[in-house]
C-alpha cells in the first residue's frame, strides 16, 4: 500500500523547493535604477532627450513577434479593452468570447458595454470549439476573442476563415502564450489584434502590465489614443523636459499607460523569454511522456503548433479516479505532495463566481441588457467538463532539472491510488 498521504499527515514525494518565479537579473537592476535616476517615470512625464523605456519595450516586443506596431498598458485587461474599441466594438455588439477562460475574458466585454458570448471549447484544448462559434454567430456579433489556453494554441485557421466568411474582427488573447508559434508564425499577429497581460505569473512579467500588437497602422493610433487619455506620442522629439504626449483631439481615451518601471523590467525579462520557454519545453514533452504511463492525459495543443509554450502544464484525470473523488480534492492532495500550488482549471464562466454581472449597477443599462449578460443563460457542457476533469500546475516547476518531473508522477500516482479516502 502507497503511503499515507501528506494531508493526511503522511511524508510529501517532494521534499525540496522548486524555482521560484518571477527570475531577476542584474539587467533588471540596472534599468530600474536608469528609471530611477532619470526622473521619468512615466511616458506621460518630461522628455529627457533618450527614448522612454516604454517606448523601448515596444519597439523590441514588436520586432520580437514580427509585429508592425506594439502599443504597451498596464494590464492585460486594459490590452483586451483597448483592442476591442480599437477594432470599433461598442455598446450592445456582441463579442464571442471562450466559455472557459479567466473572469478578464468576459469582463473586458462588458467594460464598453457590449455583450459577452460565453462559447463552448474544444474538448482536447480547452481552447474555442469553431463549430461553436459559427452556431453562436447573431447578426449582432462584431468579434471573436481567442484565449491561446495553458500551452495550447486555438485553432486559428478554422478561426480565422469563419471571422472573414462573417465580416468579424479575430482578437487574440495570447496572456498564456508569449512565445508560442502557430505555422511558425509568433501568435498575437494571426487577428486584427493580439493582446498581452504581463501580470505576476505570466511567462513574461513585470508584475503588472499588458501590450496590443497589430499591423495595422490605423488601429495602432487608435490604441495609442485609447491608452493615454487620447493623447499620442510625437512623431519628433520635443525640446528637454517637455511633453513627449500630444493632444490631438482625435478619439477619448482612457489612462492605461504602463510605467517606466514596468516596462524598464519587460524589457530585461524579454531577453531569458526564449531560454525560459526551451527549458518549460523539454520538461513538459518529458512529462507528457510520464503522465501517458499513469493514465493520465496531457492538455493537447491544435495541429499547426510549432513553438508551444506552458504557461500552466494541464493534466486531464481518468475517470475513473474522478468518478471516486472531486478535482477541487484531487488537486489539494497533489499540492500537499509536491509543495507546489496545483489547482482545477478555471471555472466555466457560467459558473464562475468572479464573473457576477448583476453585482455592478453600471452594467444596469436595462433590463433586456442585464438579460443578455446573464452568464448562467449559456450553456457551455464541454468547458464544464473540462473544468470538472483538470489540474493546472503553475509553470515555475518546469524550470527545475528534468529528473524532477518524476517527482509529479510520484505525487499524481499516490493521489490517484488514495482517491476513494479524499
């Protein structure tokens, strides 16, 4: 018989600490100090006669995805906001976006008051099921957001035919995927817009913070106006210790500018982005191999892929083991054997307590209004299911030595055995 378990008070399988995140480097150090020291700290603050290091994030971020333009904001949410009054989408459009995906996903939505479509996903993914977009299409729907899922990438050529055959704006939320490659081609340059969030756990992060990539030029001003008060950057550099911001009257925006500090940090961490990524990589192709020996399903990635990337590494259970005790439980149990915070995938957003609509008067346009945004009116079986059925372990353990991926087969091994006694 396998050991007690470590919640029961038995010995944990992992014994030692994994790599802790975020890394630092003393480039990190040096540009916070340049901040520091520079007394601008901020895009909106004087000119100093150098380039603000926002503008440097961009500049390299966009050459980094093969992007023609990289507008930088303060978070992933204000990304998704931006590209969507970018692209034109307004009051009462509606947005299909994947029913199983963080609260920010549906949120975004409803902050220009427009209209969430919770859509179902692809079984194997977790990503948007494009058989579920065509059927949720109204005449009334103006995009398609796309979470790139954990280390899966959506099907973007299914997504991409169905948004041109329907006159739709493709917008990719890629805040898993900074790295990730579909046809060799970096994601986020697939849609009229790729948006980014830089928070705390992302694979490339300043703590806080976020980006828009396009091609196109128009939307590109677009963003710059929606991110700074409707205010943009001088083609021309101004006289020393003047605004480098010019008030062009063209479109209201909003202040969603990333910090000097911010983006002083992306631009130190964007250089290890790669090495990180290969490193997660080979782990996570090894571990693939481990889980298959137990029973257990790796998350799956669309055909097409050709650089993954794990921002979590998801582990489908067999029924069998589910049948005997919840994910929620199967998931403590995991944790306390690895020391590693292991959790169910997100809830399906139709039952996903931080997505509560009802609880904020701004969102009481009316009555039919508070109706269409009403998450428990769509029905999103698979994503359930998905949800019901994973276990999400945070990228960080991908960055120790491959022998220690044994360690997670250990753990999930003995979990699923004491399954009946959680």
């Amino acid at each position: 018989m396998v050991s007690k378990l470590a919640i029961h008070g038995g010995s944990s399988i992992r014994t030692i600490s994994w790599p802790r995140w975020p890394t630092s480097s003393s480039e990190t150090v040096d540009n916070l100090l340049s901040v520091l020291n520079s007394q601008r700290w901020s895009i909106s603050g004087p000119y100093r006669g150098v380039p603000s290091f926002e503008q440097r994030f961009a500049e390299a971020y966009a050459r980094y995805t093969n992007a023609n333009y990289c507008v930088p904001a303060s978070s992933g949410t204000a990304s998704l906001t931006m590209a969507l009054e970018a692209v034109g989408v307004g009051a009462g459009d509606e947005v299909i976006v994947p029913g199983l995906s963080w609260v920010a996903s549906a949120s975004a939505v409803l902050n220009i008051n427009a209209i969430p479509m919770l859509t179902d996903v692809n079984p194997q993914t977790g990503c948007l099921d494009p058989n579920a977009v065509e059927k949720a299409i109204t005449s009334r729907c103006r995009a398609i957001t796309v979470v790139h899922l954990g280390s899966a990438v959506a099907d973007l050529n299914a997504l991409m035919h169905i948004a041109e055959k329907n006159n739709l704006s493709l917008i990719e939320d890629c805040s898993q995927a900074h790295g990730a490659r579909f046809a060799g081609q970096h994601v986020g340059t697939f849609g009229i817009a790729g948006t980014f969030s830089m928070q705390h756990s992302k694979l490339l992060t300043s703590g806080e913070g976020g980006a828009v990539l396009t091609q196109d030029e128009q939307i590109a001003r677009r963003l710059a106006h929606l991110r700074a008060d409707g205010r943009t950057l001088s083609s021309v550099p101004p006289p020393l210790d003047h605004m480098e911001l010019l008030e062009t009257a063209e479109l209201m925006g909003s202040n969603y500018c990333l910090s000097e500090f911010h983006a002083a940090i992306l631009l130190a961490q964007l250089e290890k982005l790669d090495t990180e990524n290969a490193i997660r990589r080979c782990n996570a192709e090894y571990l693939d191999e481990l889980m298959l020996q137990i029973g257990c399903f790796p998350q799956q990635t669309t055909l097409g892929t050709t650089e993954r990337v794990y921002y979590n590494y998801v582990i489908g259970l067999p029924e069998s083991v589910l049948g005997k005790a919840s994910v929620e439980k199967l998931a403590e149990a995991l944790s306390a054997e690895l020391n590693l915070p292991c959790k169910p995938m997100y809830a399906a957003l139709n039952q996903c307590t931080l997505y509560q609509p009802a609880s904020r008067r701004r969102f009481a346009l009316s009555k039919d209004f508070q109706s269409s945004v009403q998450p428990q009116r769509f029905s999103l079986p698979i994503a359930e299911a998905f949800s019901h059925s994973h276990i999400a372990l945070p990228h960080h353990f991908l960055l120790a030595e491959e022998t220690d991926m044994l360690d997670v087969q250990r753990a999930l091994e003995k979990v699923m055995s004491h399954a009946g006694h959680l």
